[in-house]
C-alpha cells in the first residue's frame, strides 16, 4: 500500500511546474517575440506579453523574408523541410525493415558481420564522413535536389537493430504457419511483420522525422540554390543578412514556423510513440 504523503506530493508537482515552466518559457518568449513590431523589440524591457503583429509578422515571414537581405519567405522553405525530413524519416523506415528482415529471416553466409558492419557506422555520423559524401552527391550531379538532401542520411544503423529486435521477440510458430498456408517471405513480412511493427515503425517515424527536420550542416552543405533552402537555414541566415539591427520579430516568427511541424508529429503520434517505445511484448 502506498502510503499518502501531501509534503512529497506538494512538493513533486512544485518541480515539475517549475520544470515545465523552465522549458516553456523560451518558446512562451519566441511566440510573444512573433507577435510585436521591430521597433517594440529593440526596446528594454523586452515585453512579456503578446502583441498585435501576429499576422503581419506571419505574413512577411511566409512571404516576404527580411527586408534589405537576401531571404525571400520561408514558405517554400517550410515545404523544402517537410519533403526532406519526410523522405529521410520513410527511407530509413523502409531500408531498416527490410535489412532486419534479410538479417532475421534469412539464412546466408557471414549474416551476422553485417549486421555488425552495420551497428559500427553508428560511430560514423554525417560529420565524420561529410567530405567523401559531398563528393559522391556532387559526381551524381544531386546536388540542389531533394535526393541530395535526404539519401545520404537515409541508412539508420539505430532503425536496422530495433526492428532486429523487434523481429526477434515474434514466435517462430507465426513463421511456420504461414509457411503451411502457403504465405512466401514477402508476404509473411507484410500480413504479419508490418502490423506486429506498427507501434515501433509509428515510435521511430517520429524520431526520425524530427532528426531530419533539424538538419543544418547536410542542407547548408549541398544546396546553393535559394529555392533548396530548409527553414533552420533561414533562421541563421536572416540573423547574417541583416542590413542593420536584426528583425527579430521576423526571425522569432520563422522560429515558431519552424517548431510546429515536429509538435504536429509528436501529439498526433504521441499514443503510437509512447506504445512503441515501452511495449515489450507481442
């Protein structure tokens, strides 16, 4: 029987609104930043609540960019963002599924060192190899494109060994039986493996698709042509574009254009994404 203690529960729910408030009061800072004039930000004390200039910010920061610099709006920077992290968040899914699969479920020569080949670029991140990879992008005339952008980071080491584990809590007695039915190996992969993955696929699609919205040093590297630029781009760059004082009432607004999508994900998937990550059996 737990016992009632209100000092230890008062004094729980005090850290965590003080944590909450602690996390919370940047972003509460960005959004009234996104809400006030230029002027008004220029301006000690900095305000603490929101402004008029909601709209008129959303709009130059969708459509117009900083004035006097070289940014145009972020809109279709938005969309450049969406397309990458999409396509790098499905292609991970998709290539990881399939190795852990072959890994799993098929008997080959020297099928366990690639699997180690593969959990070792785990310590080869994009940094490490950004030089030899930019090379390969520019031979295959990708750079500027979306597939410059989103396949060199499409392999994921981390996505093959959890559903290699997932894979490997499923009972032999399913693959069995769908061999007496007559169910060949794709077909048991997508009746019976891709609904037994749902969660995990549904956990790793969120952190993947947030790892690939916050690319920087990839994006900065590869794309020279403004149209290709990504929204975190953007954001660095209006602070450096700026012909005088910056604009942060624009610069605040891209920021919160920025922080909505992976936010959409994560509460619209957080039921999946919590399931995925604690369930353990099958």
């Amino acid at each position: 029987m737990i016992e009632n203690r209100p000092f230890i529960t008062i004094f729980c729910h005090v850290m965590l609104i003080l944590g909450v408030a602690i996390i919370a009061f940047p972003i509460w800072i960005t959004f009234v930043a996104a809400t006030h004039d230029a002027v008004r930000m220029v301006q000690i004390p900095l305000p603490l609540l929101p402004g008029d200039q909601f709209f008129e910010n959303l709009n130059q920061a969708l459509n117009k960019g900083i004035e006097g610099g070289a940014n145009q709006g972020v809109g279709m920077m938005l969309l450049n963002s969406l397309a990458m992290a999409m396509m790098i968040a499905v292609g991970k899914i998709a290539i990881s599924l399939l190795s852990a699969f072959a890994i799993v479920y098929f008997k080959f020569p020297f099928r366990m060192g690639f699997f180690w080949m593969i959990f070792i670029t785990l310590m080869l991140p994009v940094e490490v190899r950004i030089i030899p990879t930019f090379e390969v992008v520019a031979n295959l005339n990708m750079l500027n494109t979306y597939w410059g952008l989103s396949i060199p980071l499409i392999a994921s080491a981390t996505a093959t060994f959890m559903f290699r584990q997932t894979f490997l809590t499923i009972p032999d007695e399913l693959l069995e039986a769908a061999r007496i039915d007559g169910a060949g190996p794709m077909r048991f992969f997508k009746d019976i493996l891709l609904p037994m993955s749902r969660t995990n696929i549904a956990a790793l699609f969120v952190i993947l698709f947030i790892y690939g919205w916050n690319q920087y040093l990839w994006p900065l590297l590869v794309t020279t042509d403004q149209d290709m630029y990504t929204i975190v781009m953007a954001i660095k760059q209006m602070l450096e574009t700026a012909e005088q004082a910056p604009e942060w009432n624009v610069i605040m607004m891209t920021a919160l254009l920025a922080m909505l999508p992976p936010v959409v994900v994560v509460v619209f998937m957080q039921k999946l994404f919590v399931k995925g990550l604690t369930e353990t059996e099958k």
